[in-house]
C-alpha cells in the first residue's frame, strides 16, 4: 500500500512546514534538499547538453509587465496582490515568461540564433486558496523548472519532438512513468486571448507531435493556458487523485504583446513562436510524486544519503570517518554513526530508506576494505574503499 507524501516526507525529515511561516509554504530539509539538489543537476545538464542556455531572473515585476504579457487580465485572481514601492506596483511572479520574453529581447537577434533556448529553475507565487492546498502537490511557493524556446514556425514541430524525447529521458531517469496525456484546450469562457487562427495553428502542431510520437492522449477542452493550448503530463498520487506535472505549450500571445523579433533571412523582421516548457513541472509536486511512487526509497544518484558508514567498534571509528571523507570527495552523500549497536544501526540506516550501509571492522581497516549492505538486505563481498565509492557513484547514474 502506498504511503502519503505527506506522512512519509516528514517521517524521512525530507521537508516541512510551520504555522509561523504559513500555510501552503513548506520548506525543504537537509535531506530533502540534498535529493533536490542532485535533481536538479541533473536537469541542468541534461538542459545544456541539448542546447538550453541558463538564466536568473527576478521574482518580482511591476504589474504593468504582467499587463502586457495578459497575465493580470486572465490570471490576476491567482495572483498576490501589488506592493506599492515608491511609484511602482510590483508583483511575485506567477510565471517566468514574461521574464524570459524580455530576456530575449535585450538584445538583437537573427534568425541564425533559433532556435533560442532559455532556462530556468525559479521561484513563482500563486495565491492559492486555502482550501486547495495541500502537502507539497499545491502550494503558493514554487520552485519551477522552467523553459522557454523561442523559434521560426516552421521550428515548433521540431522542438515540440525534441522536448518530449527530452520528458520520456528525464522521467525514466527519476524512474517513473506518466499516467496519461492530455492535450488541453479553449473552453467557452471568454478568458483566453490570441485570435482563432493562431490557436488553431498551435493545436494542430500539438496534435501533430503528439501523434508522430506515437503518444495516446485525451483533449480536454478548458484546461488551456489563457494563451495557447498545452500538452499536460498527468499523474496519479496515492489516493488516485490525478494531477498536471510536466507541460509543453505554445504561444504566438505574448511574442507579440511584448514586440519580439528577429532578422530574418531576407533582412527582414519575424516574429518568434514561443514554445513553454517544463519537463518535470515543479520540486515540490515533482518530489511529491517521487515520495510516493518509490515510497522514500530514491534512485541511488539521488537519495539523501548515498552510504552510511558504521564501525564494528570505537577501534574503527577514525577510519570510518576517513572512509566518509573519501566517499565525499568522490562525489558521494556519506554519514558515519558510531553509536548504539551494530544491529541498531543497520535498522536505522534501512528505516531512513539509505541505498548502502558501510560495516568497517578489524578485517577492513587492516585491508583497506568496505563491507556494502544495501537496503534491500543483500550483503556483498567486502571491496577495496576506493572501488566501492567508484561503484556507488555510478550505480543508476542516469543517462543524457
């Protein structure tokens, strides 16, 4: 039976929350942060080695950006309100891309340089109400891995592909795969902007990606962002509620709100399609899913503590300590406990869901070995110190 991200993320000290910082705001712990930390380096260099140039971006803006971008028309309700600073109104962002459309824009650009590719993990802010919220599935801090590529039309089809190839990598390597696809829609309201031409031609590229993908999907009229329509990666959480991670959407919108171009082959102007991305959606709803699905038990690369070290006795304490030290400067998350007994602190090691415990006694520290118990119970042949660290290190190491 599968435990509660909530229950079981503070039982593993991964995150928390406390009245005094408010509701819908929870905070990551040592160990939590640790597991996100090596997410998110992942991320980043899966980005870089398939052309994403990394930004940083303020998370405030004056409202009248988020005026222009369409966002305080259509989105505002799920806004914080402005603070007033001297003759400003500015406002905790409800999304990056109206950041990252001006960052485009600070300099000239050709079409030589498309497709664009600007990324970003960041802080967002959505007033969420209290009523909806809910451990770390729905909260008003986000912390959003983040995507824009700005591209020629006749580019989008190709980075639509390139970003659910991207998807399937990045979700295999976290190990778990999405429960569906949705492809979302217009609905009859009347909050969506853009003409009728531009989202028709954005649906049928969606649609024409999906389909060359070989990927089922349900359409969903009145789940489309205010701008355009997106593909959602949907996922189930224990009690079978089901939830949008991941999103690929596109926006011929705010590229022409914001007065976007480029030169283009004839020495003229274009105006660039803006294709959004997220390929894990957000931390705190991706690490959700995460808890749940592997029930605290992370993929070696990117559990909390990767080896826990334990001595036999106070005789091997020093050279469990050097052992750690080793572990750490080959790029490892390593502990050392050293009291209680043996037995007591195998459990523990196994409880806190550690890939590896690491037994050093007599025979080791006179061999220079390390005897590795994993935490499904298996014991392996003790190995050379410097071996073990290379094998763990490796183990589960996730492909680009």
């Amino acid at each position: 039976m599968s435990v509660d991200h909530r229950k079981l993320g503070r039982e593993l000290d991964l995150f928390d929350s406390d009245p005094l910082i408010g509701a819908g705001l929870p905070f990551w712990l040592p160990a939590g942060a640790a597991a996100r930390h090596a997410v998110e380096s992942y991320l980043y260099e899966l980005e870089r080695r398939n052309g994403y140039q990394h930004v940083h971006s303020p998370a405030l803006g004056k409202r009248q950006m988020y005026e222009m971008s369409g966002h305080w028309r259509n989105f505002a309700e799920d806004m914080f309100p402005p603070m007033q600073f001297g003759g400003d109104e500015l406002v905790l962002r409800p999304s990056q891309c109206p950041h990252h459309a001006l960052i485009f824009k600070a300099r000239p650009r050709s079409y030589r340089d498309l497709p664009l590719r600007i990324a970003e993990v960041g802080p967002m802010y959505r007033a969420e109400r209290s009523g909806v919220l809910g451990g770390l599935a729905r909260v008003r801090s986000i912390q959003l891995d983040d995507a824009h590529n700005f591209c020629a039309l006749d580019q989008v089809g190709d980075e639509v592909a390139a970003v659910l190839r991207l998807m399937r990598v990045s979700h295999a390597a976290l190990g778990f795969e999405p429960a569906s696809f949705r492809l979302s829609l217009r609905g009859d309201s009347g909050k969506y902007a853009g003409d009728d031409a531009s989202w028709a031609r954005a649906e049928g590229l969606l649609r024409g990606a999906l389909d060359d993908a070989g990927i089922a999907f349900e359409a969903v009229p009145g789940e489309a962002a205010f701008y355009g329509p997106k593909i959602d990666v949907q996922i189930n959480d224990s009690a079978g509620r089901e939830w949008s991670l991941a999103t690929i959407q596109i926006d011929f919108h705010q590229p022409a709100q914001f007065d976007l171009s480029y030169a283009s082959a004839d020495g003229g102007r274009e105006r660039p399609v803006m294709v959004h991305q997220s390929l894990i959606g957000s931390m705190e709803r991706l690490f959700g899913h995460l808890i749940e699905v592997h029930q605290g038990a992370f993929p070696i690369w990117y559990a909390p503590v990767q080896i826990d070290v334990l001595p036999l006795g106070s005789g091997q304490a020093d050279a469990a300590r050097a052992f750690a030290a080793a572990a750490i400067a080959g790029g490892l998350r390593a502990e050392v406990h050293d009291e209680g007994s043996l037995g007591a602190r195998i459990r523990a090691a196994v409880e806190r869901k550690i890939p590896y415990a690491g037994i050093v006694g007599e025979r080791e520290v006179a061999d220079g070995l390390i005897a590795l118990r994993s935490r499904d119970g298996r014991q392996l042949p003790p190995m050379p110190q410097a071996e073990a660290i290379a094998m763990i290190a490796s183990a589960g190491r996730p492909e680009f």
